[in-house]
C-alpha cells in the first residue's frame, strides 16, 4: 500500500468552490483554516462552518451579502490512496447565511467565520401552506417536500410507509417546517413498532434525505469495530486498508461520555412512565392512557434489549435507608417504600381531546371514517415522548479519524478500554458496547489535507437486564483495617 495509510483522517478535497450572485467564482482551498460539517438525527437539513484567513478582502471585493453558495466536495483516501467512490463521499451545495467573529490580525489580513446550511432551509422557514392534506403521512410529507421544499425525488435515500392511509389534515397556514415536524411526531410505520411514533426526518452529508423510524435505524450497522488498539504498532500496517477495521481511521484516538444518566429529567419528561387525558367532546368521556416503559421493551428487539433502570423488578424503592454496612441491609421505614419508575404514570400528564367523524356527516359514531382526523387511539405520543427523552440519557462522544463513509442513523460498535468493557478478560456483560449515531461533525483542513470526526452517540437499551448483571462479584471485597 502507501503512506497514506500512516496519516489518519487523509481525505482528497475535490471542491471549496465560493460562489457569488452574480456567477463569480473563487476557489476557497487556499483561504479555508478549517471546517466543520454537522449532520444530525434531529435536524432536517445539514449545515456548516468555514473558517476564513483572508488576504483578499473577500467580504468587500466579492459583494458579499448572505446570499452566496460554497460547494464542499471532500473523498477518504481509501485502498492505495485512491478516492473514495461516490457513495461514501460528501458532496454538498451550501448556502452563505451569516458571517461571525470578523477579526483584523494584521492590516492585509482578516479572519471571519462562515455560517452554511442547505438552501432549502430558508424554504421550510419562509414558505407557508395552507390546504388539505389526504392520505398517509408519509405521502403527505413527500408531496409538500416535493413541491414546496424543491427537494427533488431522487434525494430520498430512504423512505417508510406509514399508516393508516386515510387520514385527512387541514394544514392552517403553517410554514413547511413545522408542517415537517407534525408529520414527523405523528407518523407510525407499524402497530408493533418498537417505540410507537419513532419516525425521524434527517438529511446526511454523504447521501440524501431519509425518513425513517428508529428501530429501522438498530437494524443498519456500520460493518467495522473502532477501537483503541495503537496501528502503528503493527508491523502489517501498511499492506492494510487503512479504512479497515486494522487501518489507521478506524482507531480511537479519544472519548468522553457527557452523560450516563439523569433519572431526575427523565422522570418529569416522561421517559419512564407518564399518563395521557383524552376528552372526546362527542360521547363526552374522558380516557385515560398510560405509558409504561417496561411494556414498551416488550415489543422488538431494542438497540440491545433491556431497560437502563430497575423497573417492575423492584417495586419497592429505597430512598433513604440508612446504611450501616455491607454486611448489613438497609434499615427501611414506610416513608423510605416508592413506585417503581415505570409506574409513577403522573410524574407527566398530557392532555388532548379526540373528534370522531371530523370530515364527515354520519349519524352514526360507530360507523367507519371515510378520511379519520388526527386521532388518539393509543399511548403512541406518550411513546415517542419518552424515546426522545431516552436518547438524551447516555451519551458518548468518540474522536475518530476523518471518514466520509459514516453518516447518522447508523449503528457503531466500539470496543472501548478497561473503564468501559473491562477489557477482554473482564468484558461487561450489560454493556455490548453498540451505540446509534445521533450527530455527526466532519473536521478538517483543507491544507492539511486531514481531519477528524466527532461522533455523538447514544445507547437505547443494555444487553443484559441489570438484575441479572453481578459485576461486584469479580471485585475483591475491601480489607479490614
């Protein structure tokens, strides 16, 4: 192979080209300190920044106004050295939409960073629809993204049917953006999903726009294991890929985890139990409906399979018990015995109402909808509540080598040393270790020719339930003094 193989996160920058609106061109390469590119789970569109050193008075002489474009085209260097195919590359048209942190270092010389995002952004900000909407959701997302939002058919990468099929929706004059989100938030691809509602509208660096649920997003791993084994140790290295799982850009170089858990945000946030009021104005009933985390990880396969907490195993929780020694168990009294979380169902209420026959003028409630309004018919927004919650509870942020072929949505594996797995004599039993990527930064310099990528990671549900895990039973007992 070559030496590229020896220099981590190499990557061929096809284009930095800057374009104004009058078709002037300038070639950014040689201007640009560094970039950064973001794409996310929970973002519609990808952005960017772009960090100027600039000895051509650029804001002046090129008529900057807000409204210019930079097309970023960048390949991992892969087998050889050669390009990356066009699959596992990154190349985006982005919109100028703010200029920060001007600075004159010297009199000929100016610093300023550029802030980009996908033009059609200011579409879903600025366009407003009003009309009616018939259909499933996904169809009615795909019509207003087609026709109001210019973004073209083949930039679907991915799409999910959703159900039911005739529903009906009046859109009172909201912008396409939100429109997106009300589609989004109460969509479902199937009564047995995994987390009812989990549907997510993204776009990635390196394909298009996907619309899909989180449990189709477990099914997606990335193929190769990230780890902190030293490359440059072996001696085999340069007749490797350095793509591969023994190259060079699928070592660790750090990470750190932001969070492990906050059972206090996740309780008020309902990501654990949580309750439901729906009034129907017609019959005139009031309904209660419950979420319960336990029952919800009954359905599929998870991440890994198992709730991150104690549930229904423990219903008596202790809270304040005296600790005396390990000897010695607890001494409880009646003030110390509490819910189990997933049954604290008021910890978050919400409150809804539900019209049957919206679109209609049948003179009897039972009979079948010919187009059904926005119904509430089960704990599905409860569900999706509580999903969004649980992806905020451990989190892991990993610093790899710059690699074009990783976008969100995906799920990575990585083998992480003693504080994690405990090594492999000692690995963790309730950890497997496999994180969805939730957010992604792209981190390079061009003149370098090199960068890294910082990825955000989340982890759903543990292998093993907790009850069952005995890690203190391979730790030696503290000594008497």
């Amino acid at each position: 192979m070559s030496e590229d193989n020896f220099k981590a996160g190499a990557f061929y920058t096809d284009a930095f080209s800057l374009v104004n609106q009058y078709n002037e061109t300038v070639d950014l390469r040689g201007l640009v300190i560094n970039f950064q590119l973001f794409e996310s789970i929970f973002k519609k569109f990808v952005t960017a920044e772009v960090s100027i050193l600039d000895g051509m008075n650029l804001l002046k002489n090129f008529r900057f106004t807000g409204q210019e474009f930079i097309r970023i085209s960048i390949k991992q260097r892969d087998v050889g050295g050669e390009p990356a195919p066009k699959e596992f590359a990154i190349d985006k048209t982005f919109r100028v939409y703010k200029v920060s942190n001007f600075q004159k270092p010297q009199e000929s010389i100016g610093t300023y960073v550029l802030k980009l995002c996908d033009p059609r952004l200011f579409f879903c900000k600025r366009k407003r629809i009003s009309k009616v909407m018939r259909g499933s959701y996904d169809q009615m997302l795909q019509s207003v993204l087609l026709e109001e939002a210019h973004i073209k058919g083949e930039e679907f990468d991915q799409w999910t049917t959703t159900v039911p099929e005739n529903s009906q929706f009046i859109v009172p004059n909201w912008t396409v953006g939100r429109f997106i989100d009300f589609a989004v938030n109460n969509s479902n691809h199937s009564p047995q999903a995994e987390w009812k509602n989990g549907m997510f509208f993204f776009q990635t660096l390196n394909g298009g726009f996907r619309f899909t649920s989180i449990d189709q997003m477990f099914q997606q791993e990335f193929p190769l294991v990230f780890s902190f084994k030293p490359r440059s140790a072996d001696l085999g290295t340069d007749s490797k890929d350095a793509q591969s799982e023994e190259g060079i850009n699928t070592m660790i170089e750090s990470y750190e985890k932001p969070q492990l858990f906050d059972t206090l945000k996740g309780t008020m946030g309902g990501a654990y139990a949580s309750m439901l009021k729906v009034y129907d104005p017609v019959r005139k009933v009031e309904e209660d409906i419950v979420y319960d985390m336990a029952e919800t990880f009954k359905r599929g396969k998870h991440l890994s399979g198992h709730p991150m907490l104690l549930l229904d195993e423990h219903e008596r929780t202790l809270t304040t018990g005296n600790l005396i020694d390990q000897e010695t168990d607890p001494v409880v009294n009646e003030i110390d015995i509490d819910l189990a979380p997933n049954k604290e169902f008021e910890s978050m209420v919400l409150y809804e109402h539900d019209m049957n026959h919206s679109f209609d003028d049948a003179d009897d409630i039972s009979n079948n909808e010919i187009f059904s309004g926005l119904k509430v018919k089960d704990n599905a927004k409860l569900e999706r509540r509580a999903m969004l919650e649980t992806l905020q509870q451990h989190k892991i942020v990993v610093t790899i080598p710059l690699r074009t072929d990783l976008s969100v949505g995906n799920v990575i594996q990585l083998s992480l040393p003693g504080g994690e797995t405990g090594g492999a004599d000692n690995p963790d039993s309730v950890n497997d270790d496999r994180y969805l990527i939730t957010d992604l930064n792209v981190n390079g310099s061009p003149s370098d020719a090199a960068g890294i990528c910082y990825i955000e990671c989340v982890k759903e549900s543990y292998a093993l339930p907790i009850k069952d895990a005995r890690p203190l039973s391979k730790v030696a007992p503290p000594q008497k003094v």
